[in-house]
C-alpha cells in the first residue's frame, strides 16, 4: 500500500491486508510516497528481508508481491557485475536488478509480480506487473493525488476523505458479464494495471504514464 497524500489513513490501509502476509509489517512514511508493506515469510525469513527494501543511501525503495523463477542465476550475473547482497531474497536481486538495469531490468525477471519502485534520483514511483496479470496490482489517480495497492478494499481506506464514487459504467459491466473489465474497476480514479505493462507516476509534475 502506497500513496502520496500525508493525510491518508495508510495504517488501517495496511491492516486491512494484513491476512496477505501475517509475518512482518512495515510502514515508511518519510518519503515523497509513503508506503507500508505486510509480509509472508518465504525465501529469507530474516527482518533484513523484510519490505520496503532500501537502497544502500536509504533513499529509494521497492516494495514486491510475487516469486521470482530462477533468481538464484541472475544473483550470480549480478555478483559478477559487482552487486553485494546482504540478504537471500528474491526482493533483493530483483532490486538490484533495478540498479543495475533501471527499467529494463523487467527483460531480466522471469516469475510471477507486481512491482512497486520508488526511484529517489529520477523522483518517479514506478509501477509493474507481471506479463500473465498473476499477481493484482490496484491504483488511485485523480488527476493530483496517486495511491497504489494490491488490493482495492486497502485503497478505500487509505483514500476514504477522497468520497471515492461508484462508476456507473463498471456496474453496468458487472451486472452484464459478471466481472469488471480493466483497467476498470468499481470507483471512479481507481484502475487496474493491465498484465504486462508498467506505469510511471512523477510526484512533483502529477505526470503519469502507462507503458506495456
């Protein structure tokens, strides 16, 4: 969970996906993008593993749902490139990833994910998601204000003051096929990032730009 306004309620944003990952919570919100993060204990179980992960100068972060095959081989390539790890996630070879390949990095993941990137040197959060749309990746934009989450019930109470609306054209979408299609969905402002794209939100200009 995720967002740029400082009033927003992204504590009871986070509990309310707390059933996404019961092993660790953690919430940042002395950034540009404040943005909190509950974990399932996988692959490293240590609180160095743990999400957002940052960055050595500890000002960008990326927060990430999902799997990641093969990581172990990519982990070797950027070793050899002159990467030190101080964990064994795979959160934090796709980071380095990042590092190492800025936005082509994604040509480097193979897996299952939805990515969220705060860049603090080109000040843009980055969003990604996986190319079978596996993993959900939700977003809030009204033209000033940008939240993200992976679960639209956590963007409701993050953005609650926003008085979020029905959008009548997803409910007649609804009622019709039984589903709502994207990048719609129930709320105005509120989307779905399509499978294989990513999106880039720049918090100064309240640019946004979606790319697949």
């Amino acid at each position: 969970v995720g967002g740029t306004e400082p009033s927003w309620n992204y504590r009871g944003a986070v509990e309310s996906i707390a059933h996404r990952g019961p092993d660790a919570t953690k919430l940042h919100i002395d950034s540009p993008v404040r943005v909190g993060f509950r974990r399932l204990s996988i692959i490293d179980l240590g609180e160095e593993a743990n999400q957002p992960m940052f960055t050595a100068d500890g000002a960008s972060w990326l927060v990430f749902n999902g799997e990641v095959y093969g990581f172990q081989s990519l982990r070797q390539d950027l070793e050899k490139r002159g990467h030190v790890f101080r964990t064994r996630s795979d959160t934090e070879v796709v980071l380095n990833s990042y590092l190492e390949w800025g936005s082509e990095f994604i040509d480097h993941i193979d897996g299952m994910f939805a990515i969220v990137i705060w860049d603090a040197r080109q000040k843009q959060l980055k969003l990604y998601r996986d190319r079978v749309g596996i993993k959900p990746l939700y977003y809030f934009f009204d033209g000033k204000h940008f939240a993200f989450s992976s679960e639209l019930k956590a963007i409701e109470i993050a953005c609650k003051d926003e008085g979020l609306q029905i959008d009548e054209t997803s409910l007649y979408d609804f009622l019709g096929y039984r589903y709502v299609p994207a990048p719609k969905t129930l709320y105005r402002n509120c989307f779905k990032l399509p499978p294989a794209h990513w999106l880039v939100f720049h918090p100064v200009t309240g640019v946004i730009r979606e790319t697949r």
